[in-house]
C-alpha cells in the first residue's frame, strides 16, 4: 500500500521548512554569500600602501664604465664614476631600504572598486533569495502532485473493490448457470487490471517522495501530505483574492534587478579606473663599502657596515593618454553587457506577467469545472449502482455494467484532476504574485 492509513501527516509548511534548511543547493548558495563577502573585504583593503624591507650583502667589483643600455632580466648595480685603469679587485658593500609606495587618490576608483564588490554580494543574496523561491515552488508543485497521486491511489482502490464484488458476484452467478463463465474470465481480467494501475501509481507516488526526500532530508516514507489542503485551498477562494500583489518585490526580478545594477556600478568602475592617480612615495635607505671617499679599497669587513644614509619623499600624479580609447573600448563592452542584462529584467518581469494571466485562466476553468463535476459524480455512481443491481438480476450484460463502472471511474478521476488543476493554479499565481506565505496562512 503507498498510502499509510496511520502515517503522520507532514503540513506543506512543515516541508517547506525542512527544505529551506535542508536543501543542498541552498546550502551552497549560502557559501557563495560568504565568499563575496570576503572578496568585498579583500577589496575595501586595496587602498593599503606598500612598505617594504629590503636588505642585502656583496661581495664583488668595483669597476665601472660609461655608456647607456636598455635593462633586461637582472642588471648588476655598479656605482661610481669610470677610473682610467681597469681594477678587478673584490669590494664588499651592503645596503638596507625601507620603501613606501601609496596610491593615495585615484579620483574615485577605490570608491567604484568597493561599490561592485558590495554589489557583487547583493546579487548573490538575490541569487539565494531566488534560489530559495524556485525551490519552494518546485516543492509546492511535488507536494501538490504527491496529494494528486494520494488521491488517485484512493479511486484506484476503490475501483479495485467494485471489481472484486462485480467479480464475487459474477462467480455466484455463473455457479448458479445464470450468466456464462466468460464474465468471469472478463470480470478476472478488469480485476486485474485495476490492480497493475495501482502498482504503477505506487511506483510513482514512490518516485515524488524521494524527490522531495532528496531536498528536504526527510526519510521519503514519512512524508505523507495533508488530505485536507484542497479543502481548504477551495473553501478559501475569496479570502485569496483580497491578497494584493507583489510583483515589485518578486524574488526573480530583484535578482534580475540585481545584475543589471551591478552591471552599471561595473560601468562606473570602468570610467573610475582609468582616472589618474596621484602617488606619495617615500624610501630610507643605508649604505656601506670597503672603498672609502679617497677610493681606497679597503678590506672586506670594511664594507658591512653602514657609513652612507639617506631619504626621499616625494608626490606624483600618473596618466596614461592611450587610457581613454581603452576605457572606451571596455566601456562600449560592459554597456552591452549591462543592455542585456536590462533585457533580460524585461523578459522575466514579461514572462512573469504572462504566467499570472495563464493561471488566472486556469483557475477560472478549475472553478467552473469543479461547480459541475459534482452532478457528473453523482449521476455516474446511480448509474453503476443501477447496472450493478440489474447485471445481478440477470437484466443486463457484464459489458454495459463495466462501461457504467468506467463512467465512474472517469468521473471520479475526473473531479480529482479539477481539484489538483485548482491548487496548482493558485499556487502559480501566488508564486508569480510573489504570495506564497500570504497561501500558506490559508492553511493554518
């Protein structure tokens, strides 16, 4: 049996509660919040200066010569004017530096750096937010099926007991020699049948519980949903539309709203960066060596120590004139890229419009056929109730009896499917509304 008669039932809240606890990917969304958290804490410290230590020992020539050169790889330092002779004797010598470089202004660009990375952390909230939306819609409409598959299981059983009197009682007939032993074989095979159909509805209210075992962590044979929330979503078909929407606010749309505003603080950092910079630099520095001011070369020790100090501070702005065609080339790009994002807003807030209208439409044909299915139900069981009393009195055959008890059988389903197509179209209007909770209180 997939439908536990005494099984606990879990409330839609209850389930939507576990999955936002649970659900795997929420969790990892959630990590993704933290790491542009970080990222926008690496960037609010870009505007640190840089100070640093450097000291070294040598020990080599002294013996210089004039004449420029381009620097490439690593060019030796050999300081002091040219001597006429050649002298290749070994000179030691050291120097210290303490070496402070700041980029103090840059016209706005540290500004615009922290801004996108505040951004950054704004659309990956959104992106959480939406995330956590679609998953609760996801597990609304699974909820919603898993009621559907509970309540067609139930018709499904009890179509199996009718089979089971119409062939209890084709069996006594046929006994008696009132009715041939073909209805028997034909009332075996419809038995059967019913049963294969509720063998698959099994499986498949099965295969619903594990999906939603699989984002709410909860073992699949308890989640058992509560028969009575089509009941209630039907007997509260007014209050529902005294609720307002909320499409401003929609969890998909800030998300979109999001990415189109990072894109333009992304524009703005593009015009930001390529300003100029203004640098405050500043260095200390000792020096020492075995050759002294009479260009004496002294011993080696000599030249460990420091006998030469000196600083230097100093101010300076920086631009580069070729900046402003690269600024505009990247500024050209990020703007299309800032105009599809704006499209894409557009399209979702479209397409959002367009889903509430189709659920409009569904619930309207949902009510219409609910208000009418009753009389088919009703006129469906006294017509096989009829068939069933006249097949026992030998008035009829076993193939009108069967299309009177697959009138009730559709019937039945039939009212099932409006009651599911009702809920599913509410809740999609709620979930486009942005109206979610404001549905679930209904349920209390």
């Amino acid at each position: 049996m997939a439908v536990q008669a005494n099984a606990q039932h879990i409330t839609l809240q209850q389930l939507l509660q576990q999955v936002n606890q649970k659900a795997p990917a929420l969790v990892s969304d959630s990590a993704a919040i933290l790491v542009r958290k970080a990222q926008a804490t690496e960037t609010r410290n870009n505007w640190l200066p840089n100070l640093k230590l450097n000291y070294q020992a040598d020990i080599g020539t002294n013996n210089n010569d004039a004449g420029p050169y381009f620097g490439f790889g690593i060019i030796p330092s050999n300081s002091r004017g040219v001597r006429v002779d050649n002298n290749t004797t070994a000179v030691s010598a050291n120097v210290g530096v303490a070496e402070l470089d700041w980029e103090i202004y840059n016209f706005g660009a540290y500004g615009a750096q922290n801004k996108v990375a505040q951004s950054d952390i704004v659309v990956e909230q959104s992106h959480f937010s939406e995330s956590k939306y679609q998953l609760q819609a996801y597990a609304i409409d699974s909820y919603l099926r898993l009621l559907r598959l509970q309540d067609f299981l139930s018709i499904q059983l009890r179509n199996i007991r009718r089979n089971e009197e119409i062939k209890r009682s084709v069996m006594s007939l046929a006994k008696s020699g009132i009715r041939p032993g073909v209805d028997t074989s034909i009332a075996e095979a419809e038995l059967s049948k019913a049963r294969l159909n509720y063998i698959e509805l099994s499986n498949q209210y099965k295969q619903v519980q594990l999906q939603l075992s699989g984002i709410s962590g909860l073992n699949y044979q308890t989640i058992q949903p509560d028969t009575s929330v089509s009941a209630k979503l039907i007997n509260n078909f007014t209050l529902y539309n005294l609720i307002q929407a909320d499409t401003a606010n929609h969890p998909l749309i800030n998300y979109y709203k999001s990415v189109y505003q990072n894109n333009l603080e992304r524009e703005r950092l593009i015009k930001q960066s390529y300003n100029p910079k203004i640098m405050l630099e500043g260095a200390v520095w000792g020096r020492g060596s075995s050759v002294d001011a009479s260009d004496h070369f002294n011993s080696l020790p000599d030249g460990f120590g420091f006998n030469r100090d000196n600083y230097l501070v100093g101010v300076g702005i920086t631009y580069n004139l070729f900046d402003l065609r690269r600024r505009n080339l990247k500024l050209s790009t990020q703007k299309t890229v800032t105009d599809f994002a704006r499209k894409k807003l557009q399209e979702q807030t479209q397409q959002l419009a367009v889903a509430n209208e189709q659920a409009n439409v569904e619930m309207n044909t949902a009510k219409q056929r609910l208000m009418e299915i009753p009389n088919q139900l009703n006129a469906a069981s006294a017509g096989y109730r009829q068939k069933l009393s006249l097949y026992k009195n030998g008035l009829t055959d076993i193939i009108e009896l069967n299309a009177a008890l697959n009138i009730l059988y559709r019937a039945e389903t039939d009212y099932m499917a409006a009651k599911y197509t009702y809920s599913h179209a509410l809740f999609q209007k709620a979930i486009t509304e942005n109206q979610v909770n404001q549905i679930l209180n209904l349920l209390n």
